[in-house]
C-alpha cells in the first residue's frame, strides 16, 4: 500500500429519527446535499439546516462549521455519504451520514416543505445506497 493512501474509520450513520432528534433538541446541524432543484420540490423542515449541493461541495466544504455535529442528507443517502467521507478526509471528526435520506424521512412523516409526492424526489440520486459498513 502506498504511504499516500489514507483508510479512514467507517462513517457514523445515523436513522431518521436520530437526526431529527440531534437537530431539534441537541443543535446539530442538518446539511442537505442535493441540488437546488430538488430542494425547490421537497425541502427538510428544520430550523438547523444548511444547503450545500454536492456541485459545489467541493468548493465550499471550508464554510461548514467544525465545533458542531453536521448530520449530511440527501435523496437516499448515497451522495450525501460521499460527502460525509469528504469531511472526514479533510478532519471534519463531528459528522454523520443520514441513512436513507429524505426518502426515509417522508416516510416518517417527518417535517417537510414542499410536495412530497414529486416525481423529482423518486429520482433524485441515480445511484443505489451503498451496502452497510461501507468505508470511506
């Protein structure tokens, strides 16, 4: 293995329930990675969210707080897992993936802004989730 190459732990994954739970009562903050036209349709109802779609992660991670817990989101929580990796190779130790993504939190009946029966939100990440215990 080259020195160069990093193997970083395994992401924190968190449910629905669990990140609605750290938002409202605990202060994390809920980072939505989708794109503008998708959160335009269907939005998270919370009032600790930031947007940040995955077009301009890359670009604009260095405005994330780091002395908060960031729980990512996106669709089915496939980007947003890609994401979550990028922070944790760039030293981001307080963040987790939201498992599932929005799909799962309309399902919950969770707090949401916008038409949950959009067919943008049936899909919005073209990429299946990754199988559990997937490393960064």
């Amino acid at each position: 293995m080259s020195a160069d190459v990093h193997t970083l732990d395994k992401p924190r994954q968190y449910c629905a329930t669990l990140t609605l739970r750290k938002v409202t009562e605990e202060g994390a903050v809920l980072v939505d990675v989708r794109e503008r036209s998708e959160i335009a349709a269907l939005a998270f109802d919370v009032p600790a969210v930031m947007v940040m779609p995955m077009s301009e992660f890359e670009r604009r991670f260095m405005e994330l707080p780091r002395d908060q817990e960031l729980i990512l989101a996106c669709s089915v929580g496939e980007r947003s897992l890609k994401a979550t990796c990028l922070l944790l190779h760039h030293g981001y130790d307080k963040v987790a993936n939201m498992e599932d993504g929005l799909t799962k939190w309309v399902r919950k009946g969770f707090p949401v802004r916008g038409d949950v029966s959009s067919p943008a939100n049936d899909s919005a990440c073209c990429a299946p989730p990754s199988p559990a215990g997937k490393r960064c």
